[in-house]
C-alpha cells in the first residue's frame, strides 16, 4: 500500500517535471508579452523610421514572440527538421534557397542573393510580392516594427552570423 502510493507520488513527479521547461519557456513568453516596449521603441526610432533606425531598437525577444506565427511552417531549433517550410535556424545572412534539404520553388531559387536584413523585411512584408508564386502562404506583418523584431530573432537565431 505504501509502496504503491509512493510509485504513484513519484510518477506523477516524473510526469510534472517533463512538462515544466515548457511551462517555463511560455510564461517566459508571456513576460516579454507584456514588456516589450513597443511604444518607447516605436518613439526612440523618430517618425518614418529606416530600417536601419528600427533595427537599431528591434527586440529579438519580441520577434520570438512572434514567431509563433511561422511555427505552423517553420521549426527554428538547430537542426530540427523542415516543416511544410525549410527549418528556420540560421536563415539570416545565408543565401535565399540555400537548404538542401528542402524543396524550394523555382519562384523562391530564381531570386538570388542573401538573407539580409533588406531583404527579409521585403519577404516579411509580403512574400508573394517578393516571389510571385512562392508557397509560404503567409499574408506578411504590415508593421514596420514587426519585421525588424522578427529580423532580430532570426539574427539572434543564426549562430552569431553576422550579416
Ligand atoms: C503557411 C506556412 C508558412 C508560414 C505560416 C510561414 N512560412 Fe516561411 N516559408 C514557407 C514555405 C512553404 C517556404 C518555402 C517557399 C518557397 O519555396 O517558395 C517558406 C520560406 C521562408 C523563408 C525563405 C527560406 C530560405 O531558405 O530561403 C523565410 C526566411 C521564411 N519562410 C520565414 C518565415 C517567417 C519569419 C514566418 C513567420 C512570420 C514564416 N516564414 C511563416 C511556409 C510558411
């Protein structure tokens, strides 16, 4: 009796403990939820900010929040595999199209050139105007800060590539 119940105890721990770094990352989220400065940040970068300004106050933490958006296409762990679209670990500063373990549209390789912050913010914004024909079917963020938070956590995503 005693013995069954302390198994019963010490499952039922085994049990929680799996599930607490989950529970950690989305009350981490949630932080960053409530705290990411949207408005200061939106005033520290001045009116019609370039993408050079609102990079300058863009929050990687604020971009992973977002990024829940992506997860239904995209993984972002190092080598995690491809969802319906490639993996997204180090996407920034690396060449458009360049995993080979995924197969990109042809609208996707025909563009050539790298993931840099130009032009993810023009593929962020609206991918089917970058790549008439790309399959990511994502209508795109409409505000500015947005995408430079998402380019941020990319970049913070990338193993420290720089551009
Ligand atoms: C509905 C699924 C879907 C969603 C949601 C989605 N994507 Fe994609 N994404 C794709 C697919 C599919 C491709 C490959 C496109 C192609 O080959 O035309 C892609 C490609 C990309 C690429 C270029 C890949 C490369 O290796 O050159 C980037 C960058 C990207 N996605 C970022 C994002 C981000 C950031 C988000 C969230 C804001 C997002 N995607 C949301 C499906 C999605």
């Amino acid at each position: 009796m005693a013995d069954s119940s302390g198994l019963t105890i010490r499952n039922r721990r085994r049990k929680r403990l799996r599930y607490h770094p989950a529970l950690l990352a989305v009350s981490a989220a949630l932080a960053a939820c409530s705290n990411d400065d949207r408005e200061a940040r939106r005033n520290a970068a001045g009116p019609q900010p370039s993408l050079e300004r609102l990079m300058a106050v863009a929050s990687p933490a604020a971009g992973g929040r977002l990024f829940r958006q992506c997860m239904a296409c995209h993984t972002i762990g190092q080598g995690a595999p491809n969802g319906a679209g490639p993996n997204r670990y180090a996407v920034f500063g690396r060449p458009i199209a360049a995993d080979p373990t995924y197969g990109y549209t042809h609208a996707l390789k025909s563009l050539g050139g790298i993931w840099d912050p130009k032009r993810l913010d023009a593929w962020l914004a609206a991918p089917s105007k970058v790549a008439p024909g790309t399959k990511m079917a994502f209508a795109g963020f409409d505000d500015p800060l947005d995408r430079a938070d998402m380019i941020a956590y990319l970049k913070s995503q990338s193993g420290a590539r720089d551009q």
